[in-house]
C-alpha cells in the first residue's frame, strides 16, 4: 500500500538560487519565507499576548488585588485585544494563506510576489509603532477605542496615536494581501480547478479577502476621523461640535462584526480540510459548506449594530440586528453539522490535527449557542459588557481561531519543515489546553450573571467572585503550559523529528504533491484537476500503473519566480 | 437496617437537591428580584438558556458519538458519502425554526420588558413631586404619560441624579444626589440617562438592563420597586470603560416607603436652600470688605 504515495514530480528547473542567509528571507518575494515569517511573527505576538493575558488574570486572581495599578491594568487589557485581533489571529490567517494558497490551488507563487512582501513588511512596522509605545505611554482606551475616551481630553499621551497606525498600518497589510489573495485564487488555479473544485481552506480564502476589502476601509476612515479630532481640530466625534460619539460605534463595529469572521472563516476553512483527510472522508456537503462561508460573510456586514444594543436607539433597530444576528446561526450550524456529518462512519483516526478539530467543534459551539443568546437585546442589556460576553467570545475566537490555528500547525508542519511534530506532545498540548481553556473560560460566564463587567481592574469579594476568578487565573495558567508544550514541540521537532517525506496523512489537496518543504517553484507540473480531492485521484492513477496527467511544464512568465 | 438505609438516601437526595437550588444563581442572572422587567428578562434567559443548553449537549454528544463509535479499527472501511440533500435541507429548517420560536417568545416578553407599566396605588403622588423641564421620550413613561422621571448623568467616576421638584423655574435649585439614588416603591421611576465627559453605562442588574450614558445623547429606562422592598439597597456599577477608575464608579439605589421619599425631598431641599443662604452670605460679605 506505500507505494499508492506518489513521487513528487519536481525538479526545479529555470529557478534562479535565492540568496543565502538573512538576505534570503529579508529581500525574499516567495510566498513560502513570507507565509514562513507571517506565520512566526504572528505567533511571537500570539505569545505577547498571551504574557498581557496571563498579568490580566493574574490581577483578576483576587479580589482588591493591588498588583497591578489601574493604569498598568487598562494598558494591558488594550494590548491583549489589540495584539490578537490585529497582529495574531488575523495576520496569522494570511500565513497559512500565503504558504498554502499557491500549493493548493496548483500556482507557483502569489501573483503579486512584490506585493505580498510589502504585505508581510507593513504588518511588522504595525506591531513594532503600537509595542514602541510600551516605551512612552501604552494606549488605554481598549481594543474598541471608543471615543471620547479615546479622544485628546482623556487620553493626551501618543499611546492611542499607535494604536490608530497600528490599524493603519496592519490593514493597509491586510488590505493588500487580500487583493493578491482575490488575484491570485481567479486567475491562478491549476487546470480543470473550477470554482467547485476549489479546496474548502481557499475558498475561505477568497472570502476572508472579500471582507476584508469591505470591511477595512470604514475602520480605517474612523480612525482616521479619530485622528484627526485629535490633533487638527475636527469634531467628527465631538457631541459639543455637533459630531456624535455614537457614529464612531457604527463605523467601529461595522468593521468590528465582518472581522469576527474575518478571524474565524480561515479557521473553518482549515477544519473542513483536516476532518475528511483524518476520516478517510470526503467532506459532507461541500457546496453547503462552502455557500455557508459566503452567506455568513454577506449576514456578518448586517449584524454590527449587536454590539451596540445598549446605546439610545429606536425599538425598530434593535429588533432587526437581534433578526439579523439569528439568522447567522443558520449557516453556522449547518457547518458544525457537515462537519460532524465528515466524520459518521468515517474511519477517524486520532492524530493530533484531528484532536485539535474535535476541541474547535466542542468549543466553538459553545460560543456560538452563547452568541444567540446574547443576540437577543433585552438578555443582552443585561449580560453586555460583563464577564458572560468576555467568555463568549473567547469561546468563538479561541474555539474558532486558536484551536483551528493549532490543527493548522499540526497538520501543515510537516510541510513546510519536512519532519513531523511529535504526535504524544502533540496530543498532550491539546488535552491541557482544551482543559485549561474550559478552566478559563466556562466560570466566566457565571462571573458575568453574578454582575461583574469587563475591564475593570478590581472587584469585591461579593458572593463566589473571589473563588470563580481564581479557578479562572488558574485554568489560564494551565492553558499556557498547554500551549508552551507545542512551542517545544515545535523547537524540538525542528532538529529531531521525523522526515515527513511529501505526503505524510495520505493527504487530499495539492500541496502533498509536492515534496516537504517544497522547492522555490512549488511544483515543476501541475496535474489536472478531476475532482474536490486530487491527491486521491492521483493516488488511484498510481496504483493502476497510469502516471498523472501533467500540463505542459513551461510555466508561463507571470508564474515564474523571481529571486 | 433499612432505615439507616433511608436515611442516607434522603440526607444523599437532600445534599444533590440543595446545591442544584444554589446552582440557579449559577447558571442565570444572580438577582432579578427588584423591579418587574429584570425578572422579565431573567425568564426569558432561562428559556433561551434551556433551548442553547440542549443543543449545545446534542451536538456534543454526536460529536463524541462518532469520533468513537467510528475510530479508525483495523478492517474498517470509510463510507464515501458526499452529503445527502434532504438531510442538508432537513437541518437547515430545523435550526431556523428553532430561531423563529426563539423570536417568537422573545416578541412575547417584550412588552414587559421595555414599556413602563403604571404606578401603583402604594406609590408616591407623582401629581405633587411635579416634573423635570423638557417632554419625555414617548417610549419610556407608562401610557398615562406619569412617572417619576429622575435625570442620570454619568461623570468621572460618579453617578449624579437630578430629582423632579415643584419649582421647575429654578432648576438649579433641583434636588440632586451623588451616587445612591432615592426612590419610592410601587412607583414608576423613568431614568433619562446621560453622560457629561466619556461613555458610561447605568446598570442596576437588580433592577433591569443596563443603558449607556452616550454625551450628548439621552438614553431611558425604567423600573419599579415592589411596596414589600421598602428599605432595601440595590447595588451596581458603571459597566462601560470610562478611565482608569472605572472599577469604583458604584451606583446604588434605596427603596423608601413614599412618606419617606417625600421627607427625603423636603429634608434635600432645606439643606440646599440654607447652603444657597449661606453661600449668599457669603457674597455679601465679600462685597462689602
């Protein structure tokens, strides 16, 4: 049966070597060292992250707790958002794009390479202007930056000022990484790959770009408007000039709801692609599943105004974003159901991507039943902005993005490095962090029914406040020695694990045709596309004693690669 | 031997039962006891609560149903099942009926939730306590259009509430208060909210929703206190950041009895009225050295 792995058909003529040493990954355009430095940039943050939300649990652990001063408290609070929303889950998202898309879709690299290292640049400055302000005086107004709070009355330092290039900067990235990606997946696909035949994970793709070029310019035009009231003397959100603090919520949030999606989507995309290769399964309902992205994309640019159900607004406005935010529900749980539907009477293997899969479907539902119930606005005035939202949602982006990313990692190591991942740490990372992730997260919702709110920096020891936040700081240390156990895995199996060879989980898509890590032009001939599942048509092909159809292997110009 | 037999499985039934009791504030808002629309939407949570409790526990136990019912065992063999429409169809009705129930008895609580209902007759005469200036927002006075309609505004780090007096060419001699708010029982409070520097929101979870003090708009809600809370304190805090002492802008309400309101109001008022003497004291003096 070994034999059914096809030989990788590459050779790698006509490619220029690419330089040596730190100039190889400073000047490169290939997508692999971009997806290969998005992906580690984002995770260091991922890790800075995890650090502020560690001190943040660590303050909450007891009640009147003076370790840290309100000022320290509200910094960190604004960094740990702003960090994982804008320079981990999102970015990190646009690594696995920029490693995979091309190999999956057959391509030899982005089309515009040039434009996709300007995307992974503009990203690093973001992070380095909003983390420089560590340095002077770290914005305090939140990751929603909500005026006037935010405004130059009540935060005079520079620190909102970072967060507003941060934004700025990291969406002018994400902006034009999406425009490549959207480029790239219409024109590059490899012969015979119609749009029904596209894998789960690019279609996601091509969604999250979609979005993200809707989405991004209205929060940077806010912040912009913040700018500007800020320091030139406008009065966009000035109530006693005639602006109005609540126009910076909508615009805000009509940004802020699309990129909930924007952060979850890929990490659907990912779990579509590693539950059928695990269950030896094609994907159950693949043009459900993948009309399910796009009609949750277009629900979320209608929802924005959820996040607002407690400001003045007439009845008639809250009852159509409590209609609107239902109705994602439907997609979304026809999803979860495909999925599960993926694995019945599949032949499921427990192999740590699948492991981690499973944990996003047990939690992400979670999220998402606590979702409707906070849809509905009178449940929500009163569970908004207490510890039940705070849980909420990080039962949707830990479950949707993080557990997601993890399965990624597992899944896709072996590709970009050449050798496996250590399966029992791998499994072992997923057991502690599954368990301290419930740890954290679950007694929050009771922290926020017993009337505790969000961001604040001390509470009393009212009821069973005390004994809820400590099982929580204590859930979320053992979530970060989870998480360290795959950080070591991931060093140690770096120098010692074991050679994946190509095609290591009898893989479905393309980028298992090629060989681990895969050359500077990906694959010397591309096959013809016949079905959702290449690698499987290939492998019967090779089993019968017939070699893979192959298109001509001149690459035409805009798909050579230039060093 | 049987009683001592039974006398454990009632002490063991007793111990199981006593905590499942307890565990209703853990699973629902802690305390709605103080006004009618926060026990309505304490029952509405329940309900909705319920229907996401059991979904949730179905697709949990489906998900682990097949992850172990269908693990990899050596001989097995992968069913190659592309999807089937009418089960794909089947389920997306189903979850959308489960959200039309869930709309439809949401519109059902509604009313009890966001329309004030009238005073009762325990409450203070709101004929005699007069109003603030300005026409109150349809929406947020019972149909009568009578309640006591007291003024919220949120400030770094302190709640200040203007309560309605007879002299309304004077506002400035309004009765006013700091952070605990006094007010009569069985009687209809409007609260007109608003904000004088950055965003707060109000929120009493005893006594209904939380609203956001928004500057430069007016934000409403309402409650009304049952006769048999007289003398009770319901406490809060703002739950919008608002600056570094966010966590300490406490607010807190004190049921009275209407005699005592009305006698609260007279004493404010007399203390007011002697400052303004001694601040036109005061003046005098200034002016004449």
């Amino acid at each position: 049966m070994a034999t059914s792995v096809p030989l990788p058909q590459v050779l790698a003529r006509e490619v220029e070597p690419e330089p040596r040493g730190w100039r190889a990954w400073v000047l490169t355009t290939d997508h692999k060292r971009i997806g290969i430095m998005y992906l580690v940039t984002t995770f260091v943050f991922f890790l800075m992250g995890g650090v502020e939300a560690l001190l943040i649990r660590l303050q909450l652990g007891t009640p009147e707790n003076t370790l840290l001063s309100p000022q320290t408290y509200n910094a960190l609070f604004t960094m740990h958002g702003t960090t994982m929303v804008f320079l981990f889950v999102v970015p990190i998202m646009a690594g696995f794009g920029n490693y995979f898309l091309p190999l999956m879709i057959g391509a030899r690299d982005m089309a515009f390479p040039k434009l996709n290292a300007l995307s992974y640049w503009l990203l690093l400055s973001g992070g380095i202007v909003f983390y420089a302000s560590l340095f002077f005086s770290p914005p305090e107004a939140g990751w929603t930056g909500y005026p006037p709070l935010s405004g130059e009355n009540f935060s005079e330092t520079g620190g909102v000022d970072a967060w507003i290039f941060l934004i700025h900067l990291t969406g002018l990235s994400s902006l034009l990484g999406s425009i490549n990606f959207y480029a790239t997946i219409a024109n590059m696909r490899a012969p015979g790959m119609g749009w029904g035949r596209l894998p789960l994970f690019v279609w996601t793709l091509l969604v999250y770009s979609v979005l993200l070029i809707l989405a991004l310019p209205v929060v940077a035009a806010a912040v912009t408007m913040l700018l500007a009231d800020r320091h030139w003397g406008t009065a966009f959100f000035d109530q006693n000039a005639g602006g109005d603090p609540i126009l910076y919520q909508h615009l805000f949030w009509f940004f802020g709801h699309p990129e909930v999606y924007i952060m979850i989507l890929p990490g659907f995309g990912i779990i579509s692609e590693v539950l059928p290769v695990f269950s030896r399964k094609p994907i159950f309902g693949y043009k459900a599943v993948a009309a399910a992205t796009a009609v949750i994309a277009f629900l979320s640019l209608i929802v924005w105004a959820h996040h607002m159900f407690t400001v003045p607004q007439p009845s008639i406005v809250l009852v159509f974003f409590m209609l609107a935010s239902f109705l994602i529900a439907i997609p979304t749980g026809v999803k979860v159901f495909n999925w599960i539907a993926t694995l019945w009477r599949g032949t499921v293997e427990y192999r740590t991507p699948l492991l981690f899969g499973c944990a996003f479907i047990a939690v992400f539902v979670a999220g998402g039943v606590t979702g409707v119930v906070l849809a509905i606005f009178p449940v929500d005035w009163a569970l908004h902005d207490t510890y039940f939202v705070v849980a909420h949602f990080h039962y949707t982006l830990v479950g949707g993005a993080i557990f997601s990313i993890f399965a990624g990692i597992y899944y896709w190591f072996p590709k970009m490095t050449g050798r496996m991942l250590s399966e029992p740490l791998g499994k072992l990372s997923c057991a502690i962090m599954f368990v301290g992730f419930n740890l954290t997260f679950a007694i929050q919702h009771s922290i926020g029914l017993d009337g505790m709110p969000r961001r604040i920096y001390e509470y009393q020891d009212v009821g069973n406040l005390g004994l809820y936040n400590l099982i929580s700081t204590i859930g979320a240390f053992v979530f970060g020695v989870g998480i360290l156990i795959t950080v070591i895995n991931i060093v140690r199996s770096l120098r010692v694990g074991a050679v994946a060879g190509p095609d290591p989980w009898k893989g479905n898509t393309l980028e298992w045709f090629t060989t681990s890590p895969p050359p500077v032009n990906n694959f010397d001939a591309i096959p013809r596309i016949r079905s959702v599942e290449p690698m499987k048509d290939i492998r019967r092909q090779v089993e019968r004693g017939t070699p893979p159809v192959h298109q001509p292997a001149e690459p035409a110009p805009e798909h050579s690669v230039v060093a | 031997m049987r009683s001592p037999a039974r006398i454990l499985i009632a002490a063991l039934t007793a111990s199981l039962l006593f905590p499942a009791t307890a565990f209703a504030d853990f699973f629902s808002p802690d305390d709605s006891s103080g006004s009618k629309n926060a026990e309505a939407i304490d029952t509405l949570y329940w309900i909705v609560f319920l229907m996401a409790m059991l979904i949730l526990v179905g697709v949990w136990v489906a998900l682990l149903y097949s992850m172990i019912k269908f693990r990899a065992r050596r001989g097995a063999v992968p069913a190659q099942i592309r999807g089937n429409t009418r089960l794909e169809i089947g389920w997306t009705v189903g979850a959308a009926l489960v959200l039309v129930v869930l709309a439809i008895v949401t519109f059902v609580m509604l009313d009890d939730i966001r329309n004030a209902p009238e005073s009762g007759a325990n409450g203070v005469d709101l004929q005699q306590v007069g109003q603030p200036t300005g026409t109150p927002n349809t929406e947020s006075v019972p149909p009568s259009g009578r309640s006591l309609r007291i003024q919220v505004n949120g400030r770094q780090y302190v709640w200040h509430y203007t309560y309605p007096t007879d002299d309304d060419d004077q506002p400035f001699n309004n009765v006013f208060t700091y952070e605990e708010l006094v007010v009569p029982v069985d009687t209809t409070v409007t609260l007109e909210i608003k904000a004088q520097d950055v965003v707060h929101s109000w929120w009493i979870p005893a006594l209904g929703g939380k609203m956001d003090a928004v500057p430069g708009h007016t934000n409403w809600t309402w409650f009304k206190i049952p006769a048999e809370k007289a003398g009770q304190v319901f406490s809060g805090q703002c739950a919008e950041l608002c600056g570094r002492n966010h966590a300490n802008m406490l607010a807190h309400v004190r049921a009275v009895t209407p005699e005592e309101y009305e006698a609260f109001i007279d004493q404010r008022k007399r203390e007011i009225e002697e400052s303004n003497e001694e601040a036109a004291e005061q003046r005098e003096r200034i002016e004449n050295e």
